[in-house]
C-alpha cells in the first residue's frame, strides 16, 4: 500500500536555501546518472531481445533450411515446426517471412505491457495488467527498457523489410516473387496489428482481475458517459492521481481504506474536502459545479496552482473546504517503496528487488560467454560467431532508435512519429546494404567478414528498427483520428519508402553477379548463402 509522509512546513522552510544552491547541481548529477543507467539496462535487454529474436527464426524455419544445432534440429523436425521459410533458398511460402513469429511475439507482449492510459483506463498505472501495489510499478526504468529494449528487439521491421526486398529482386537464375512479397507486406502488418490488439485486450482483462476496485470505477465512468453523453462529468475525476481519485468517489479498496484508518490524521485534509463536496459530487443534475469541482481539484493537486478568485467565491458559497485540500497537497506526499512495508516483509522485498535486478545482466552475459565458448570450440561454423558479435552490435542500435524517439511528435507534423520513422527507414537500409555486401563475399575465404556484415543486419540494423513501437504507434494514430487516415498514411509512407530505398540499394549489388574474392558467376539460389542473413 502507498504511504503518506508528512513534510513540516517550518522544516521545508528553514531547507528552502540550501535546496536552492544545490539544485542545479543536483538535477545535473540525477538525470547523468539516469541516463548511464537507462543505457545500460537499454543495452542489456537488447542482447535478449536479439537472441530471442534469431532463436525463434531458427526453431520455426531457420534450422529446417541450415543445420547449426543437431539437438535444436531434431527437436524442430520431430515437432514438425518449419513453418517459416527465408523466400530465397526455398522458393515457396517466402510471405511467412523468417522473422514473423518473433514480431507475433513482441507485439503480443507489447500490447500486454502498455501503461493504462494508452488502454483508455482512468489510472496512471505504468503496466496496467499487474495490480496497482505491485513492486514493479515503480521500475520506470525497467519499463523503457523493456518496452523499448526487449520487445524492440526482439521485434525487427528491418528483417521483415529486407526478406521482401529479396524476393522482388529475385536472382540471376529465378525470377521474381513479386506478389508473394506484397502478401508477405500485408500479412506482416496484419499480424502486428492483430497480435498488439490482442495484447491490449488481454492486459485490460488482467486489469480487471487484479484491480478489481479499479474496475468498478471505470464501469461507473462510463456508464456515465453513456447515459449523459462526454460532455456530462461523472462524480469520478480522471484527471487526479490514483488514490486521491478513488478516495473522493468513494471506490477505495479494502486495504486503502484500513490504511487510511490507520493514517487517519495524515489524510485529515482529504477527508474534509471529501465531506464538504459529497453532495455535489454525487448529484445527477449539477453539472456545471461539479465540472468546477472537478478544476479545482486538478488546480491544487495536479498543477500544484491556486484557484482563481471565481472558483474560490463558488468554493465559499458552496462550503467546499479548499483549505483543507490546500494543506493536504501541501503537506503530504505519497512514497510506494519497500520501506513503507512491515519489517517481516522489508527484507524479502529488498531480495527480490535485487534478484530482479541483476537477472538480465546474468542472462545478457550468459548468452554472450555461450556464443564465444561456442564460436571457440565449433571452428567450423560461422554461426555462433555470428551470434555474439550481433549480441555486441545490438545495443548500439537500440540506443540509437531510443535517442531518435525523442524526435516523435516534434516539427511541422507533430502527430508524425519522427524519430521511428527515421530509426525503420535507415535500418532497412543498412540491413539491405548488409546483406548486398555479404552475398558480394560469397566466395571470399576470410572467416570474419560474413559474419560481422550478418551482425550489423542481425544485430545493430534489427535492433535499430522495431514493428512493435511501429504497431503501437500506427494504432495509436488509427484511435486519436478515427475520421482522417493518418494511421494509414503512416504505415503506408514507412513501408513504401523502406522497399523503394532498400530496394535500390540491393538490386544493383546482388545482380551484379560478381562476388569478391571469387570468379565471375552468375548468383546461384544457394540456401547456404542465405544462412543467417534474413533471421
């Protein structure tokens, strides 16, 4: 349960200085420190995001076309799991592109992982299907990492792009797979969308289970909204932090309220705001004052403002208590942190922060110290080479999307998401120019150079772009402008100007027939060639 401390107005007083010389200072030290530890946690979900991503290409299609594991090839054959296929080695089912099942994934667990406000719940909860008092609420670093880390990665729009581009261009011997191609477009976007609205729908379900108070108070809303119409408020004020909001309706849950009896004089304030407005607040036919009510509430406790000279001559005609609600904004906060909790439980919750926390960076060095071991001890495949050289490409790709995102909703168009638009498009065509180059060395002898142009387009290409941010963002638009398409233009823009680009890129490089280091050949359909590039 949230925690209210009181702050002494004397003692904030006497501090008021010493804060004030020290605030520069401390802003500057803070968002340093944030920032270093956002990167690294950005760079450590990645290299899982990443390997999640290539081992789910591999177990639905990719170890069916090149054996590299003969236990992870024998479990995919004796479960008949080849179901994806890379469009160019097998010459059929190319629109059930490589990575599909990874981007199904991600956005699944995307649209599962969203705050509430981008569910059009009335709470602030930063993932909304966990309970409204879970110890992971508070980890708004983890959370971008997360989102934008994870399932960023392990999403790639770059790889889906580029698997496209092949199979238009087709090669030397084998014509083009053009309209499997565009089916293989539309039936990756559908996917996404699908998947991420299936996401969404399940966190809002897991809302409702585990915040049941929460639930009924969202059914009132919009019962209201119903039967009034949006221009009518109902006696709940969404604008308001959560538990201020649901102690003024009168839906606090259980243990809110035992809480609240034990830290009776803590919330004095509140509760005589909540006494002298009840009769408003619950009125059917006092719209006007309670739309006031509901701005003078937002004023002292949102903005942290005084209300102007009308709502304070309403307030005293009324006998609303504002200075109650003054002092209690003034004098409280709310802390939500493992000291607030009993001491039996202080030390189980300190450890499973700790556990928590160092998990993804015993995962991400795990993986990286098997890929090494075995690129060591396998000398003759160039597989696990690949494998811990994307896992090291990849966090500066994440880090770069993540860095461009700030230009979202910035220029002439703020609706256009600037930043994730760039991050796809330049992706895509490293990714196309990647994978050009590479089919160039076909024939050169030298161990590392294949591989390191397959980590840039696994790795640094495939964690630059994303389809799950991609998704969310291009259902977001569909929502906010339901009468105009710029949800449409969005998608549309994006796909079209990622095959045209990547497209003249990889043409002219894999038509030219010419691979270094080797004789003139035409390019052969070899499925080896292909090993690893469009994962």
């Amino acid at each position: 349960m949230p925690s209210l401390v009181l702050h002494g107005n004397a003692k904030k007083n006497d501090a008021n200085n010493d804060r004030s010389e020290m605030h520069g200072k401390n802003k500057t030290q803070s968002n340093s420190k944030e920032l270093f530890v956002t990167i690294i946690y950005l760079s450590t979900f990645a290299v899982i995001g990443e390997s999640l991503r290539s081992f789910l290409g591999r177990l639905f299609g990719g170890e069916c076309s090149n054996k590299n594991s003969d236990w992870l090839y024998n479990f995919v054959v004796s479960l008949n799991l080849c179901l994806t296929t890379n469009g160019i080695s097998v010459r059929s089912g190319g629109a059930l592109f490589a990575c599909l099942p990874a981007n199904i994934v991600g956005c699944f667990i995307m649209g599962a992982t969203q705050p509430s406000r981008d569910l059009g719940l009335l709470n602030t909860l930063p993932i909304a299907f966990l309970s409204s008092n879970h110890w992971f609420q508070s980890w708004k670093v983890t959370h971008i990492a997360l989102r934008t880390g994870l399932l960023g990665s392990l999403t790639t729009f770059a790889s889906w792009n580029t698997q496209m581009v092949a199979m238009i261009t087709g090669t030397v011997n084998d014509g083009s797979q053009f309209f499997s191609a565009i089916f293989g477009y539309f039936l990756g976007l559908e996917a996404a969308l699908a998947s991420l609205v299936l996401g969404q729908n399940f966190a809002i379900w897991m809302h409702r289970y585990h915040n049941p108070h929460m639930a009924k108070e969202e059914d009132v809303v919009i019962a209201a909204f119903r039967s009034r119409g949006c221009r009518s408020p109902s006696k709940v004020n969404t604008a308001l932090p959560d538990y201020e909001r649901r102690y003024l309706a009168s839906f606090s849950s259980l243990s809110e309220l035992d809480w609240a009896e034990k830290n009776a004089p803590f919330i004095e304030g509140l509760r005589n705001w909540k006494r002298s407005t009840d009769k408003v607040r619950h009125s059917n036919t006092d719209f006007a004052l309670l739309a006031t009510l509901h701005e003078i509430e937002k004023i002292i406790l949102v903005l942290n403002e005084e209300p102007d000279d009308n709502m304070l001559d309403i307030s005293k005609r009324m006998g609303w208590d504002v200075a109650s609600l003054q002092n209690f904004s003034k004098d409280i906060s709310i802390s939500d942190d493992c000291d607030t909790l009993s001491e039996s439980k202080q030390s189980a919750c300190c450890l499973t922060h700790i556990i928590y926390t160092c998990m993804p960076f015993l995962i991400s060095a795990g993986l990286l110290v098997t890929y090494a071991l075995m690129d060591w001890t396998i000398t003759s495949s160039r597989f696990y080479r690949t494998r811990w050289l994307s896992a090291l490409f990849a966090p500066f790709g994440v880090i770069l999307r993540w860095r461009l995102s700030f230009l979202n909703g910035k220029g002439k168009w703020k609706w256009f998401p600037t930043g994730t638009f760039i991050a796809n498009l330049a992706g895509s065509m490293i990714s196309a120019i990647a994978v050009g180059v590479s089919i160039q060395f076909e024939n050169n002898g030298n161990y590392w150079i294949f591989p390191i142009l397959s980590a840039i387009k696994i790795g640094f290409a495939g964690c630059l772009t994303t389809l799950s941010t991609f998704a969310v963002e291009s259902n977001t638009l569909r929502k906010n402008y339901p009468q105009q398409a710029k949800g449409f233009y969005y998608m549309f823009i994006s796909l079209f100007l990622s095959c045209v680009f990547s497209l003249a890129i990889y043409a002219p490089l894999t038509r030219s027939g010419m691979p270094i280091g080797g004789e003139r050949t035409p390019i052969q359909n070899s499925s080896k060639r292909w090993e690893g590039l469009l994962v």
